[in-house]
DNA sequence: ACGTTTGCTGAAAGCGCTTTCATAAGAAGA
DNA sequence: TCTTCTTATGAAAGCGCTTTCAGCAAACGT
C-alpha cells in the first residue's frame, strides 16, 4: 500500500540500510549514490513511517506539554512559541491539558510517557507525588515553566516578586487598602507565590493582605469581574486591585465601569502578565509584564538541548517588570 | 532498562500475547489471568510502548491539528475542546501551526502524516494543492473546519452568512456607510467569505462596500486599531464598522475611546466571532456568534468516528447567531 | 459416548525502520 | 608491490508490540 523504504531501495538500487543513512545521515554516502537515492524517494512519494523510526531509534522526534488548559491567552502563546521553536528543529508538539487536576496531569503524563516523547514540558511544579515518580522514572528530559521545585530543569519567573512589584507600586501611590483576585490557589502554585509576594511586600510596609481582601476565583474575565464586585462591595472597600493575572484586571476595569466608577479616579487596578490586550483597554492597564513567549521558547530550547546531551542551565529565571499605565494612580487620603 | 511487555508476561506467567491481550482486549482473558497480568504490571510499573504499538497496530491514537496559530482565543479555544474530547476516547493531539503559509503548513502536514496520526484536523478549505495530494494520497481521515471544500468532511460554519448578519443589522439600524476590518484576504477564506457576505447584503440593500472602506490587517487587536484609525481618518468615514474577528472590534472600541469618539452614539460597532470578552467590553460588544468551541467537539467527535470506520456526516454546518449589545445603535441621519 | 463448538492461551511472524558489524574497493603509506 | 587506512555500502539483527493461526480443554449436543 504506501511507499515504505524497502520500495525506495529496490528502486535505487540500493539496500535498505542506505536509504536509512540517506535520510538520517547523508554525509555518510557518495554524492551520487544519495543523489540517486532522494530521486527515488520523491518520484516514489515516500514518507518515512514515524512509529517504525521511533521503534528503531528510541526517538520520536516529539515533545509533550502539559498544560492547565490550552484555553488561555498565556498558555497558548507560550505553546505557540515552543511549537515554533520546535518545529525549526523537525520536533512536534504533543499537547494536553488537565484543567488544574493532578490526576489528570497524572494521567497525561502517562499518556505522553508511552505515546514515547522525546522530552516533557510541564506547568509550574507541585504536582502528585506520583506524578514526579513517573517522570524520575523515566529518565527524561523534564522542563518546568514559570515555577522549578529545584530538582527539575527549569525556565521560571519569579512569581512571588510578580506579586510584590503591584503591591509595591500601590503602596509607592499611597494607597493602604488592597485588594486581590487569585485563581484558585489549590494545584496553582503560581497564584500562590503571587499572593504571597504581594501580601510580604505589604507587610514589609506596615499594612496587610487579609483574608477577606482576597478572594479567589476561575481564571476568566467573568471570574475577575465577578471577584471585583465582591471586593467592592466590601464594608470598608479598598481603594486599589490587584488581579494575579491581567484577566482579571481587565474584569475589574469592566466592573468598575459598569458600577460607574472611575478607574483610576475611584480605583486603581494592577495586573500580572502583561496581555498584549492590557495595552488597549481603557484605561491602559498596568501590570507586571511576564515574558510568555519567551518561557515557551527558552522551553523548547532547553528540552532540544536535553535531548542532545547537550549541558543546560538547570534553572533560567526570566525577569518581570512593572509596566504603568493609567489604569493606577495616587491615592488622595480624604 | 525499562519495563516491557515481555518482563510482564514472564512475571505473570504468561505469553506476551496474554499480555497484550489484557491491555487491549481485556474481554478475551479469563478474570482470573487477568488479574493476574494486570497485577504484575502494576508492581513492575508497566508503560506501554506507544511506538512500537504503533507500528504492529497500525494506530498511533494521535490525531494531528494544523491551525494557523495556537496564539489565538479562537484556535485555542477549538483546540482545547478538540483535546478535552479526544482525551476521553484517549487520544492525544498533536498540533502544528503554519502562520498564513502555505507551504508551512505542507510541511506540517507531512510532519504529522510522518508521525502516524491516525487523523487530521485542518483549518479552512483553500491550501497548497500538494497538501491536497498529500492528503488524499494518505487516505487518512482528515477534517476540515470553519469552511468545507465539498470533498473532505468538514465541521464547518456559514461565514458568508456572519458577514452577513452583521452587515443586516446595521442596515437595518439605518446605516449607510459601512467600513470593514478583516484579516489579510490571502489563503485566509474564513475572512474572505466574510466579507463576501457583508459586501453582498450590502449590496442586496442597494448599499456598497467599496474597497476604500475595507481594510486588511494582521489579526491583532492592535490591527483592529490601526484599521479602525484609517476608516476614521477617511474623508467620509463610515458610521459603523464591522470587524472581520471580535478583537477587531474590541480595538475599534479601544480606538474610538481614544479618539474620544462614543460607541455607539459616533459610531457603531459589530464583530464576529462571539469571544468571551466581547460580553465584557465597554460598551458590549455586538457580534454574531460563532460557536468555536463545538467546532472543536465536533471535529475530534467526527475524527474518531471516522478512524472507528463509523459513518459521518460529510459536513456539519454549525449555526450563528447575531448577539445584540450595546455597541451598534440606530443611525440618525443628520 | 463421541463429534463439535466455545473459551482461553501460546507460538511466531511480522510492522518499517535503525544500526552494528562486516566487507569491498580505493587511497595512501612504506 | 604489499600492507594499512579510509570510505561507501550491504546483511542482518533487532526495537516492543499486535495479531493471525493453532491448540487444548472444557462444555455442549445428540
């Protein structure tokens, strides 16, 4: 049925063995003999089988990532930039998703084990015990995005100073009653370093994050919008926001306008990200810009690197940087 | 080194088809070998070899996704509902983007037909005719979505009849003078049959859109602002825009603010696509939405149903709908 | 009681490729 | 000229699984 190598053999004239070599090491061959060999295999249309090479190689010549959904602007831009460094050299991408359950994250994990990837990327670093078992165990090539647990290779940003750098900044504006919106901080342990960072930095100035002042939510505009209204409706409200990611900034924006209240003027409003998105709403957003697609490239770049044996930094941490716009300003003490 | 098959059947004290056997047709043992099978792979911490299983199967339970870009709500979105679908039946994705190349998506093609997927889901009916031949050659099932070309099944939506929509409504609203943003019109024909839509009932209504009062840009929302800007700065700018995507006229909305203009009283707005946030943005966003999300069911749905040799419908023609919101109002004409 | 079916398991032949090892033919050195 | 390297190629042994095809019991039918 379909060209398979042996037919491209035949046709040239050569053995299988060659046309093997003129695939996967063509310097090893007379320039005459490969010549006759490519000749074959395009007239003939021939594909190399993949599973069969992978068989034979033990590569498959394909990188898994496993990430909380791909339904998410900073996720997909990070997969989009991996993917593309990727394929510049000839890997694919597999992707799945586990919806923030270590179980499924388990269960992708084996999948993408067995379906024989060349190397893993992973979001953040908590995760079931036997999830990190099944991966020790494999023996390979692991990388960890925006948070590393110290054992696993990884390209970090350092969340907690995400974090800190919008809390510092309202409190630079004067302002002493904060708020914030976080996802769901169970099997996320990058909000969780990001309240923590804000909530040390208002500490380390006298005032506090409580409990009250911080409610969670799902990581959408919606679910921001949603967490500014409780915040707003509080007894003693705070004068600013601060979204752990810019969606739910870009909620607050929305909330606010929609209960007539001025931002920056009534509130101020920081996120964590830095959205291409947050630069054009009214007022522009300020935020703390997280490199996202460089997290996916640096990823992709370092499994690349793994998979050749090639020396690596174990950990690569990205900056992130305050990035104002109108959407905060000083607070006026009445 | 690792685990395998054979290890398995040496320490139940079976053959290797037993074990295979227990894997995949769990139903042909007796319930006692296979405990006994299952019970030894789990204490030796059995994996399957996805590769070679592949290669005696036949099957490699991957299906390949080229889109455009995962960098998009719109792809992201049928991606993820395309994995979370295709996981149940445990499949895994494989994806690929091509960026508005032609050729780029050629390789993919040949990249994940490499790679064994057992199915392929493709954006858009217009490409390379070799990726065609490619294509049929494999006789692989492959899905076409958001448009069909009459020949592979196709999950698709009429884009025609959103372009549509949205030029009707503002006719009816009383406008005259519509300016369209789209995407850039080569080997993009979800943009183009768009745009053919509102241009037709435009000029059903005795109306025109002129090339003047179309413009092409990259699909951004700073491409929707910089469209907006040069429909605004014309001599005789139109009285209502429509956006080839939502985030077109999200950053019509952004510009129109920054110009000081108010939407919907200066100027109305309409986009197509039916984002999350365009529920969200001040004003509402009009839009006709289109149901991303099931595109993305549908196809991983139509896909294993294909691969299962289970008959299909040659093509699905999703639904869309025109949702009303504050951003697009009646013209009063001066 | 004797063929016949049914249920479960094993032997073995690949799936299409890679890769080691061996070999043959030149090139180079002595 | 004869040995020693190189260089280019081929033969063949797998990679780890699936899947006929057989075989052997036990159960069935008459």
């Amino acid at each position: 049925m379909r060209v398979k190598l042996s037919d491209v053999a035949r046709d040239a004239g050569v053995s299988a063995a060659t046309v093997s070599r003129a695939i996967a090491q063509p310097e090893l061959l007379s320039s005459e003999t490969l010549a006759r060999v490519r000749a074959s295999a395009q007239r003939l249309g021939y594909l190399p089988d993949g599973a069969a090479r992978a068989l034979a190689s033990g590569r498959s010549m394909t990188i898994g990532a496993i990430v909380p959904t791909l339904d998410s602007a900073i996720f997909a831009r990070a997969l989009q930039a991996m993917q593309a460094t990727l394929a510049q050299s000839g890997y694919l991408l597999l992707v799945a998703s586990h919806e923030a359950s270590p179980a499924a994250e388990t269960q992708a994990v084996r999948a993408l084990l067995g379906r024989g990837v060349d190397g893993l990327m992973l979001v953040g670093a908590e995760r079931a015990p036997e999830t990190t078992a099944l991966l020790r165990a494999s023996g390979l090539p692991v990388v960890l995005t925006w948070c590393g647990d110290g054992h696993f290779t990884a390209v970090t940003i350092d969340n907690a100073m995400a974090g800190r750098l919008a809390a510092e900044h309202l409190i630079s504006l004067g302002h002493r009653r904060i708020g914030m919106i976080v996802g769901h901080l169970q099997f996320n342990d990058r909000q969780r370093a990001r309240l923590a960072g804000a909530r040390l930095a208002l500490e380390e100035a006298g005032l506090s994050l409580p409990d009250p002042l911080v409610v969670e939510q799902s990581l959408t505009l919606a679910g921001g919008r949603a967490g500014c209204a409780m915040l707003l409706d509080l007894d003693d409200r705070p004068t600013a926001l601060i979204g752990g990611i810019d969606l739910f900034a870009i909620g607050c924006l929305e909330e606010a306008h929609a209960r007539g209240m001025a931002v920056p003027d009534d509130l101020s409003v920081v996120g964590i990200d830095g959205l291409d998105m947050s630069a054009h709403v009214s007022p522009g957003l300020t935020t703390v810009h997280v490199p996202t697609g460089r997290i996916g490239n640096l990823a992709a770049q370092t499994l690349i690197a793994m998979v050749a044996h090639r020396p690596v930094q174990q950990e690569t941490l990205l900056p992130v940087e305050l990035v104002v716009r109108r959407s905060s300003q000083a607070h006026i003490a009445l």
